[in-house]
C-alpha cells in the first residue's frame, strides 16, 4: 500500500503541511507518537539518533530532546504541549534550545497541529501543520532538507510500526 506522503509549503502563509499514511491502527501510531522509548526509535533520520531527557505528555506539558548526530552532535528541541486529544490531536510550540531548555536567543519558533485518524484497511492518516513566525524561518525549513529529512523520519516510523 501507498504512504501518500505529502510535504507542502506555503510561504506566504508561513506553513508547512505534512500528510502521511501508515499501515497501522491509530491506537499503535498514536503511542509511536506519544511514547518517548517508541519515538526515539524513528524522529531522527539515520544514522542520527535521538534522546530524550524530559517527557511530560501532559498540556501545558514538555518535551525536551536532541537529535544526536554521528559524532555526538547534539541539537537540542523544545516543544510544548498546548493542547491534546487523547488519541487524534495533539499542539505544540516548538523552538530550538540549549541541554536544560533555556530557548536560542531570537531563535526560531513554530506551531504545530497533528491530527490522526483513522482510514480504511485499519490504516491511519496523519495531517501536520507547521505555522513559524517569521518568514525566514520556513525559508530555513523549505530550503534545509526539512521534507527530505521527514520522509526519512516517517519511514523509519514505517519500520517500527511493522515489527512492533
């Protein structure tokens, strides 16, 4: 079956939408999402890896983690739960950071709303949205190898879903 990946950018809005299909109830895709042990397994496109140090999946809730690279490079993120639907939405405010959380100074931030749902074949839809504030920032993405590096990350989520 298909992924029907799709990564559309809208400059003048300052979005990105991200659509992704997966093999897998909502149920199992949800805590794939939701899990830290489960999401270390595919956020990071390989070889990167990544770590969490805090997960409070709760709203006004934190998520602090790095993508590790090759040689130990470590680029920290920041979200922060607005809002979740237990099992079919979850908002985030996003921004990059240093090890303990404190935000770059004037660095980047973002909003995201994903949504999960069911579709036939017991298969599930993911719908994101990525709102940043400044135009130069979806520059960043649109330009940096953000859709190239969420294909990956999503396939590696492929993965884990098929031997979980």
């Amino acid at each position: 079956m298909t992924n029907n990946f799709v990564f559309e950018t809208d400059l003048a809005a300052k979005k990105i939408h991200i659509s992704r299909e997966f093999n897998a109830p909502v149920e199992k895709v949800w805590r794939a999402w939701t899990e830290p042990d489960l999401i270390e397994k595919w956020i990071a496109p390989k070889p990167w890896t990544a770590e969490t140090k805090i997960m409070d999946f709760t709203v006004g809730g934190i998520w602090l983690y790095a993508m590790v690279g090759t040689e130990g490079q470590r680029y920290w993120v920041y979200a922060e739960f607005t809002a979740i639907e237990n099992g079919s939405a979850i908002s985030a405010t996003g921004m990059f950071c240093d090890a303990d959380g404190n935000p770059v100074a004037d660095g980047p931030k973002s909003y995201r709303d994903t949504k999960f749902s069911s579709i036939d074949g017991n298969r599930t839809k993911v719908d994101s949205v990525i709102t940043f504030e400044e135009e130069s920032t979806i520059k960043m993405f649109a330009d940096g190898g953000f859709k190239e590096g969420t294909a990956a990350s999503l396939n590696n989520l492929d993965e884990l879903l098929a031997s979980e």
